[in-house]
C-alpha cells in the first residue's frame, strides 16, 4: 500500500505542468552553458560552470528516476524509444570524461542534451515522427530531383565550360552551380554571364528553377504537411480514445430509436 502511494505521488510529480516546464528550464540553462564554455573564461568561472554541469547531470539522473518511479508498470517505460533516449543521454553525460583524452566526446554529449526537448515537448516529437514517417517517399523525390539536376549539369557543362570553367568544369562543379542557383544566390550573375554568349539560356535556368525550386520543393512540402496531419490525428485519437467518437453516438442513437419503436409498437 505504501509502495502504491509512493508511485502515485511520483506520476503526480512527473505529470505536473509546473515540473515539465521547470525541466524544459534546465535543459535550456544546460544548452547556454554549453555554449558558455565556448568562450575564453577565468578559471574561477570555468570551475563554476564545472560544477552547474555536474548538478544538471545530477538533476536530469532525478528526472529520469522520477518518470520510472511514476510509472504504473516499469516495465512500459522501456516500451518507449524516447525514456530509451533520455536515459542514455544522462548516463553518456555522468561518465567523468573531463580529465581524459575523450573530453571532446564528453563536451558533444552534453550539447546533445539539448534534443531532450524533442522527448519533453510532445509538438516536437509529432514534428520528429513525421518526418522520419515521410522519408520514404521523399525518397523518390528526390531521386527525380537528382535525376532532373544531373540532366541540367550535364547540359550546362557541355554549353557553359568554356564561359566559365570555375562554374561549369565539370559535372560535380555544375551541381553546386545549379544548386546555388535553386536557392537564389546571386543565380542571375550567373545567367546574365551565359547570357552574353547564349542570349536564349535564361529558358536553361527558369526551367531548372521551375521544376526544382517550385514543383519539387512543394511536393516535399505536400509530402511532409500529409504526415504531419496524420500523425496530429492521431495523437488526438490517443489523447480522447476514452472519449466517443461520431460513430459510437450514431450507434448509440440507432439502439434509442429502435427501443423507443419496439415501445411503440407494444402499446
């Protein structure tokens, strides 16, 4: 009974607003001393943020074991990548690194801390999860995209070689041009330079920029919204599974009908 108390005070801690966002807090605290440590500092602040680091470590360590503890059945928290995730990132982070040959890897791993937001932040996770759901086929999109792209660097490396070889060399180099030219950066210089030699190649690039920056781009957009709804529906499915749904009040309104006939009909 005791035992039963204790983890229900633990799942009251671990579901209170006001410790989420104290913990969101931390992480960000941990995310601007990281990048504290970035600059020339005395040796009195650097001991001082030495030891924050060690007592965000420590506290991240109580988090994790609050949200265990909390759990109704421990062996559910397991069941989840993200408390997978979230404990590996603190038990990485308490290793004593700092005085070894590995106290760069010791450093990224607490930079790493900061993608703990994505496990906290459920809007996050939703934005995570679908973009890795959508990976598929963005992948064909991007094929064809690739495909369109060799197609145009090989077309301006044949043409535009010898107007410029620094942008047009060869067809590795045409690439980078032409995505320089995808995101708009300074791509005019670089057609009105071809332009002076071929009056007609500015149809070269609009059309290249047609199918890549607008027609492609908005399919992986397209792509990307899909899932996002998909997943934002579900999540709400989740969240009011408890809740009936358009389909349970029909039934349940059909059933009504038919008693209040089978009444009717008895009298």
């Amino acid at each position: 009974m005791k035992a039963s108390h204790l983890q229900h005070k633990f799942e009251q801690v671990r579901t209170n607003k006001v410790f989420e966002l104290f913990v969101i807090a931390v992480i960000l605290f941990s995310a601007l001393l990281v990048g504290a440590k970035t600059y020339d500092m005395p040796s009195t602040v650097n001991q001082v943020t030495n030891v924050l680091d060690w007592l965000i470590s420590a506290f991240f360590l109580i988090e994790i074991t609050i949200r265990f503890l909390g759990e109704k059945n421990k062996v559910d928290f397991f069941k989840s990548f993200w408390n997978w995730f979230d404990t590996l990132i603190v038990l990485v982070s308490l290793l004593p690194l700092e005085n070894s040959d590995t106290a760069l890897i010791a450093r990224l791993v607490r930079v790493f801390r900061v993608l703990r937001m994505i496990s906290i932040i459920p809007e996050l996770r939703i934005l995570l999860v679908s973009l890795m759901k959508a990976l598929p086929q963005l992948g064909y999109v991007m094929l064809l995209m690739f495909i369109i792209f060799y197609i145009y660097a090989a077309i301006g490396s044949t043409l535009f070689e010898d107007i410029n070889p620094k942008l047009w060399g060869d067809i590795t180099i045409s690439l980078l041009t032409l995505f320089r030219v995808m995101t708009f950066e300074d791509w005019t210089d670089v057609m009105y330079e071809t332009m002076e030699v071929y009056p007609l190649s500015w149809f070269f690039y609009l059309s290249f920029i047609f199918f890549t920056a607008f027609a492609f781009l908005n399919m992986v957009i397209g792509i990307v919204v899909n899932v996002m709804e998909e997943e934002n529906a579900k999540a709400y499915r989740e969240a009011h599974k408890d809740e009936p749904t358009i389909n349970d009040i029909a039934a349940h309104l059909k059933r009504l009908e038919q008693k209040i006939d089978g009444m009717q009909r008895k009298e």
